[in-house]
C-alpha cells in the first residue's frame, strides 16, 4: 500500500469529465489511507512546474487524472526519476490507460490500482533529446487531420475529427519521406509515419499492435501513398491491428530513428504537438515506471517486476 501520492489534474480534459473523476478516485485513496497532495495547473507549463515539483520533493508516485495529454506532461516530469505514473483515465483517448491495463470508466477502481497494484519499469521514447511520450508519435494525415482539427471551433466533440478528416482526404497527396533506421535509410512517397513505444492512439487505434514496451525498440508504421480509397479502407482496419497485414503497409523495429520529409509536415506524441519534421527519435529502455493494473495478455503489456 502506497502512503502518499501527489494527484494532477486537467480541469478540462474529457469534456469537464476529469475533475468528476479525480474527486472520486481522491475520495478512495483516502478511504484507503493513503495520503493525498492534489495539484492543478492553468496551462501545461503550469502543470509541468508543479509536476516537477512534487516530484524533485519526493511523493511514491504521480497520479496524472486526466487523458494522454496529461500523462505525456506527467512523463516529462517522471523519466529516469524511479518515481512512478498513476493513471486516472479522464480523458477522451485514455490510451496510455488501455496500455497499463488501468480501467477507462471506473475511477474507484482505477485508484485501487495505485493504492496497492505492481509497479512495473517500461521503456520510453524520446524525441529531439528533452521530450518522452510513452504510446505513439505521428506524422503526415493524421497529424495534419490533428492539425485541422485544432484551428477548427466548430463542430465540437469527436464530429470535428470527422470533418477534418474529409477535408484532408480531399487534398491528400503523397509525402515524400527519408527514414533513417538503425540498419538502412528508406526514401518513398507516403501517406503518413507512425512510430510506437505503445500500440495504439487515438482511443484505442492499434497503429503499431505489436509494439513492446520492454524490448528497446521502437515499432514504425509506414502507410504509402495509396490513394484515397485505399486510405478510407485502411482506417476500420488499424482498431483491430489488422492493417499491417495490407500491401500498402510496411513495419519495421529499430532502436532509433530519423524522420525527414521534403514538405511541412509536423508530429504529434502523445497527442500532443511536438514540431515540424526532421526529428530525431530513440528508445529508451527502463526509462519509465508505471503502477499497472492486471495484465491483460494483450500486446503492448508491461513486463511485471
């Protein structure tokens, strides 16, 4: 049983959901006995300070109540710390909550999970040096669908996503990308790059299914550029992994990694905007830990330690 934790949250994360559900999980930590510090920040930088914080003062783990754009600051402030995550799903993807098996509807339950579960170590990506992201970095359609929808104000919810992922299926064209993997250097015309620490986005999109979080490696998604059609067919297929299996879809596993493309393209991780390409990406083993519910047997699982 954990004594004290230190609980992040986002305000509005998950539509206003996440302060509902950090007051209930708060409520059962406490029941427990176990002591709780709450911390709220007004922007990302904000919460980030206060993160690191808790953290340089010592607490037996960070709870991040919100969805992935929490977790991804509460990572900035834990890797390579020991310190580990806690999860209180909040928001509207919750992937990093699918990926440590903590439940995305049950708070009370999700905060037994940190009262007493496993901890386990994970490896971490890091992009450009300074920046972690534990599921899955993107770049080409769907970040420019991200984009989009971003400087869109109406409509609200997952509609607006939709919206703008028609419009970008109606200005799509090819993306001339270099890849430099560990072993080789890729150059083609694609649709889009994804590279996984975790095996899923977007609310439980496995992109990357096989990807492990305890082997060093980094799992990349290289979609070309197969037309519209073929794109539309695509999609329904990436929430059961299945599109791997596609001509159009090549993998590969590689330690670190370089993205260049001849065009503006930018990159999201996390679900949150990390800049424009060329980056440079690279595992890193252990660099995380994370208090995780039962394993699932699923891909992705954390090792338990």
């Amino acid at each position: 049983m954990r004594r004290s934790v230190t609980v992040l949250t986002n305000p509005a994360a998950g539509g206003g959901h996440a302060p509902g559900a950090s007051a209930a999980a708060v409520a059962r930590l406490r029941e427990l006995g176990v002591t709780v510090t709450e911390i709220e920040g007004g922007s990302a930088a904000e919460a980030l300070s206060l993160a690191r914080a808790a953290v340089a003062e010592g607490t037996d783990a960070l709870v991040a109540a919100g969805g992935d754009g929490l977790v991804s600051i509460a990572w900035q402030a834990l890797a390579q710390t020991g310190i580990p995550l806690g999860i209180v799903p909040g928001g509207t993807g919750n992937d990093h909550a699918r990926l440590f098996h903590v439940p995305v509807d049950d708070p009370v339950a999700a905060a037994d999970i940190i009262a007493g579960g496993d901890v386990t170590t994970v490896d971490l990506a890091r992009v450009g040096g300074d920046r972690w992201f534990g599921t899955v970095l993107s770049s080409g359609f769907d970040a420019r669908v991200t984009d989009r929808a971003n400087r869109m104000r109406w409509p609200t919810g997952p509609m607006r996503y939709n919206l703008a992922m028609l419009v970008e299926l109606a200005q799509l064209k090819p993306i001339p990308y270099r890849i430099v993997l560990d072993d080789r250097t890729i150059e083609l015309d694609a649709t889009m790059v994804s590279v996984g620490n975790g095996t899923s986005y977007g609310g439980g999109m496995l992109i990357t299914p096989d990807a492990k979080l305890d082997d060093g490696l980094l799992d990349v998604t290289v979609v070309g550029s197969g037309g519209r059609f073929r794109l539309v067919r695509l999609f329904p297929t990436v929430y059961k992994g299945t599109h791997v299996r596609l001509d159009e879809v090549q993998t590969f596993r590689t330690r670190t990694l370089r993205l260049e493309t001849g065009v503006p393209v930018t990159s999201y991780a996390d679900g949150e905007f990390v800049g424009r390409l060329p980056i440079d990406i690279e595992a890193v083993p252990g660099a995380g830990r994370v208090i995780a519910g039962p394993a699932s047997g699923r891909a992705g699982q954390p090792p338990n330690t």
